[in-house]
C-alpha cells in the first residue's frame, strides 16, 4: 500500500496529487483527507509516458483514490498520517497503438 500512496512523491515528475481535506473529525480527534493520483500530461504525451513506462501503467491509473487517517492536530507539530487505505483503485490506462510505437 505504501508504494501506491506514496508516488505522488516517487514520482513527482509524472504524477499529481490532489489533495482534499475532509473537515471532518471523528470522536478520537482523527481526520482523513481524500488524494487523488493522476499524471501531469494528457493526449499524445499521455499515451508515450504510459507506453515507455510499464511501471505507471500497471499504477496509475483513471480515478485512483488514497484514504489518508490523520492523528490529532497539536499545536507545535503538523498532522502526520497514521494509516493509508486504497479508497478506489480506478480502471488501467488502455490506448490504440500506434504505428510509431511498433
């Protein structure tokens, strides 16, 4: 699960994250924001990044979603995250063939 929720950073080059904050807090005092994994180009640029990369092709995907649980906000230190879930793991990248890839 790490590595899924971690590319953005891995990655950086290729993949954005949204981030969303919930602003929700549960009884415990933890929180949860909601990030959304999708790469930095689309079209032809799109389509050569995910045929020169196996790697993101296999992870990144349309509608990949990371839950992130985040502890108590305190008032000398940022929220760390405490766990990580796949909260939608989105269907595979598929795109016609071109003839300059073969």
């Amino acid at each position: 699960m790490n590595d899924l929720s971690t590319l953005s950073e891995s990655y950086s080059e290729y993949v954005k994250a949204k981030i969303m904050p919930s602003g929700i807090v549960l009884e415990n005092g933890l929180s949860f924001q909601i990030k959304e994994l999708g790469l930095n180009t689309k079209g032809p640029q799109e389509d050569e990044l995910y045929a020169l990369n196996s790697f993101l092709v296999k992870n990144i995907r349309r509608g990949n979603t990371i839950i992130e649980v985040l502890e108590p906000k305190s008032q000398d230190s940022e929220q760390s995250i405490v766990q990580r879930y796949i909260g939608r793991k989105g269907l595979n990248k598929f795109f016609d063939i071109s003839m300059d890839f073969i």
